[in-house]
C-alpha cells in the first residue's frame, strides 16, 4: 500500500514534470532535465518499497520429557510393598542381583533383571533367576520356574532374611489344565507358603496329597485335587528354589 505521504510526493513530482516551463527546459535542457527526471524517480521507487516486517522471536516451548517405568518395575515394586512413581531411580530402590544355573549368585543391573522378569512371567524361560532386594526394608523378591505338566510353571516369592520365612507368593503357567493344575494360582494353594519358614538343609515344604506324603519337608502343603504331578512340580520348584539360593544368607 502506498502512503499518502508518498501520494503526495507522487503528485508533486508529476505536477512538476507536466509544467509547461519544465516541459520546455526539457526540450532544450536534456541533459540536464533527464538525470533530474531519474533521480527523482528512483527516490519515489525506494519509498514506495514495502518496509519489512519486524522480525518476531520465536521463543520455542521447553517440554519436559519424563520416561516412564516398565509396567514390570511396577508389578515388582507393588508385589514388594513399595512405593514407586514414573521418576523413581530403581537402582536407589533396589539391589539386583541374578541367580544362574551354576548355582552362581552375581551383582545383576535393573536392565538385565528386568529382561529376566520379563522371560519368566510371560513362558518362563530366562537365563538366570532375578533377585531384587530392597535398600530400605528386610525385603527380597526371587522367581523361580520349572517344566510343568505341559508347559512351565513360575512362582514369584517375597520373603525376608531375619527371620528367614515367607511373606507372599504368587504363582503362573503357561498351559496347565482348567480346573486342575490352573489352581496353583487361586489364593486357596497361595496361601499355604505364607508366614512358611525356608530351610537349607532340607526341604522347605512337603507335599500331602491324596492322604499321602508325596515329598517330606519342613512345612506340609496341600496338593490340589487331581493335579498331582503340577502340585509336585510346584513343591519341587520352591524347595530346589531356595536350596541353590542357600549360598547367599548366613544360617
């Protein structure tokens, strides 16, 4: 848009230019009238340019960015009884350490217990059992797992070391029978191993199933009805469990 300002300018100029005396200084003064003509119009075209714009800043919105915790670290930290937000420092939290099959106890880190956790609970395969142990609290979490009727098996036991007993379990599968060998996870069978002492030099807990003592232990367990071989597996899972595990507390 052109300002009145340089309107006025404009018609000043052609007023000019259209008199009949500058038309005649024209006619005999060309060399003269010519640079004049093109100087003034070269200012008319320089203010008839559209000034820029200011430039605006751009002041670019600084997001937080807050990575949030495996479900998994939740699942262990809710089964351990402790609390945890999207921003707690796991290795603040807890000490991990992985058994192997060598019977070898070893420091693990967050990462490597976590992608055992992970193996375990969904088919129940990992290279080594994870150990978490709470920094604050007498508290330790181990899995243990073994080949079921059809598939694996899987326990998750929280326990403490003085005095060394029980606290909770929790038991999965991959494919046991409905309505049998399923019923390892029904708080009925769960239920028997809490507040159960852990022994070394023997088994921690025997099996009666049927009327029968089919495993000899420290604490008895009720087999489930029509699942003998998933109730032994189970009963030979936590003894041998915490039998490779006898290493690693004072007795």
């Amino acid at each position: 848009m052109i300002s009145k300002a340089e309107i006025t300018s404009y018609g000043m100029v052609s007023a000019f230019c259209m008199h009949p005396k500058f038309l005649i200084m024209i006619h005999y003064k060309k060399s003269i009238c010519l640079p004049l003509i093109f100087v003034l119009g070269l200012l008319l075209s320089v203010s008839c340019k559209e000034k820029p714009e200011p430039e605006k800043t751009k002041s670019a919105a600084v997001e937080e960015i807050t990575q949030s915790l495996a479900p998994q670290y939740k699942e262990v930290a809710t089964f351990m009884g402790l609390s945890i937000t999207d921003t707690t420092d796991m290795d603040k939290l807890l000490v991990f350490k992985a058994l192997y099959p060598a019977d070898s106890l070893v420091s693990s880190t967050a990462a490597d217990n976590l992608k055992f956790y992970k193996g375990i609970t969904r088919n129940g395969k990992a290279s080594a059992l994870p150990i978490f142990e709470s920094r604050d609290k007498d508290l330790s979490m181990v899995l243990f797992t073994k080949r079921g009727y059809v598939g694996s098996i899987w326990a998750e036991v929280l326990f403490q070391q003085n005095p060394l007993k029980i606290l909770k379990v929790r038991f999965d599968h991959q494919m046991e029978s409905e309505g049998y060998g399923s019923a390892i996870v029904e708080s009925a069978f769960e239920d028997q191993f809490t507040d159960r002492e852990i022994i070394f030099d023997g088994n921690s807990f025997a099996l009666h199933q049927n009327d029968k003592i089919l495993i000899e232990g420290e604490s008895a367990i009720d087999g489930i009805a029509g699942a003998t071989s998933t109730s032994t597996t189970v009963i030979e899972m936590m003894n041998n469990g915490f039998k490779n595990l006898s290493a690693h507390f004072n007795q």
